[in-house]
C-alpha cells in the first residue's frame, strides 16, 4: 500500500471512531464542511505560530509546534478527501494535472484568461 493510502485509511479509522464516540452522523458533504472550518482554524493557528503581527517583538521559532500545526492541518485534510470520496491514486492523478497547469499559467502556455508570459 502506498503511504498516501495509508494515511487516507488511518484517518478515516480515527474520523469513525469520533464519530462513534461522539455519536455523530453527518453526510459527506456536512463532514467536509466541518473539517474545512476546523481546517481553517488550524491554518489560523499555523499562522500564529510562524508570526505575523510586525507591530509586537517576533516570536521565537519553535519547528516542533510548526510542524504540528501543518499535521494537524493534514489531518482535516485527508478526511476531506475521504469524505468526498478521492483516493491516494485521485489526489495523485489530479495534483499532477493541476500542477501542470499551473507550471503553464506561469509561462504564458495556458488557455486560461489572465495569465501571460
């Protein structure tokens, strides 16, 4: 099994033991709504962690908390792909595609409006 696949299946054991637990049942579409928001506040405190306020002193670099936070973050992210139903081999397929595209936008090859090289 490929590591991506992996974590795909560990969080949905960890999303249905929650959901168990907690005896919570949403759709797909209600789980991946919650996770974005949840998603977001992790981002929020990701945030926090790297620092962005220039009016205060900086804050002291601590790799372990950062790197917590993009897990965490990773987390709400992978049920979301399993609430909609995207596979390791989905996520792969359409990175790359849209990695592509995106290396096309940037040198003016894409059809897309308002990108120029």
């Amino acid at each position: 099994m490929d590591r991506l696949q992996e974590l795909l299946n560990r969080q949905k054991e960890l999303d249905g033991f929650i959901a168990g637990r907690r005896h919570l049942d949403f759709d797909g579409k209600e789980w991946a709504r919650k996770k974005c928001v949840a998603m977001i506040v992790e981002a929020s405190e990701l945030l926090d962690e790297i620092g962005y306020k220039w009016w205060k002193e900086p804050k002291k670099d601590n790799d372990a908390e950062l790197k917590e936070e993009i897990i965490d973050i990773l987390h709400f992210f992978l049920g979301i792909c399993n609430d909609i139903g995207l596979s390791s081999d989905d996520i792969y397929e359409i990175y790359m595609k849209k990695n592509d595209e995106n290396h096309k936008r940037q040198t003016g090859k894409s059809n897309k409006k308002g990108y120029k090289s």
